[in-house]
C-alpha cells in the first residue's frame, strides 16, 4: 500500500513539473484560476539561447511583438492592438538591453502563480536574421526563448510598452483583462 503512495505522488508531482514547463515555454497553461502551477529550470550550456540576442543588441534594427493567447475561451481583452511594430531601432535595442539585464531564474523548481495562456513573443530583427523572446505577464512571469531563463520585473513592462507606443504600461496592460476575474 506505501508503495502505491508514494507511486501515486511521484507520478502527481511529474505531471505538475510537465505543466509548468510546458506553459513556461508557452506550449500550454491552466485555465482555471484556482490553481498554480510548477515552473522548472535548469542551465543552458554556453553557446545556447542564452547567449543568443543579449550578445546581438548591437546589430538590432527593429523589432514586432506578438500576442499569443493559448486560451481563448477566457474571452481575454486588451487596449491594444496583437501586432505591433516596433520601428525605431533605438527603442527596439533599449527592449532587448532591458531584458538582458532581467534577474536569471536560478536553477530549480517554482510553485508559480495562474497562468492563463497569454504571452509575448518580441522578434528583433538583425542583419538577416530574427531572434525571439518570449515574455509572459501571467503566472512566474517568465522571459526565454532567445535569453537565458529570466523573470520579468516591473520595470520591464514601461519599456517595452513606451517602445510600442502604449503610454504608462504595466504588468496589466499586457495580462489584459479576463471578463469575470
């Protein structure tokens, strides 16, 4: 029967590990706000993402960000549109400084708050090239893809909103709105 259990609780919590990642990596989410969910993260060898835009900034020329909402039977609602363009090449290079300065997630694994599916994805454009980052308002507040591992701050949001032309953004801003939440 302890054998069972612990079974039963070993399989639970990789299922709850599985969940966090894939949101994490914008694959999936929860959509019931009652719950949280784990985020996993671990270090990336040199020469990986990490090392991909934060050591390009110089060669930024612009840059588009994307909305992704992975849930849309939560009816999510924004201010603006899910498409902009950032034109200016100084604004895009400030985003992508200020998300290179971000805190790095240290290793481990994190009980994160709801995530409902909604992200980020900031594709700078370089000499011929593109890199994506991907941040999300929700849940650990996480920023990958094309960097390290990092968590977004207060902070982060203002820029990137004065880049796209939003006046005073915040983490709100970008969550949007869930009608009934």
């Amino acid at each position: 029967m302890r054998s069972l259990l612990v079974l039963t609780a070993s399989v639970l919590g990789l299922i709850g590990i599985g969940i966090g990642a894939m949101s994490a990596a914008g694959q999936g989410a929860l959509a019931d706000p009652g719950q949280s969910h784990a985020l996993r993260t671990s270090a990336q060898p040199p020469g990986s993402a990490a090392s991909g835009l934060c050591g390009s900034v110089s060669s930024i020329t612009g840059a588009v960000v994307h909305r992704v909402v992975a849930l849309p039977q939560n009816h999510p609602k924004f201010s603006f549109p899910a498409v902009v363009r950032i034109r200016s090449t100084g604004a895009a290079k400030r985003v992508a400084r200020t998300l290179c300065a971000l805190p790095r997630f240290p290793e481990g694994v994190y009980s994160c708050p709801v995530d409902l599916g909604i992200s980020y994805n900031i594709e700078f454009s370089l000499a011929g090239a593109t890199k994506t980052v991907s941040v999300n308002p929700w849940g650990c507040e996480t920023v990958g893809g094309a960097i390290s591992p990092r968590r977004a701050t207060s902070g982060m949001w203002p820029v990137l909103g004065s880049a796209m032309g939003l006046r005073h953004a915040t983490r709100s801003t970008f969550a949007g709105t869930i009608p009934g939440s």
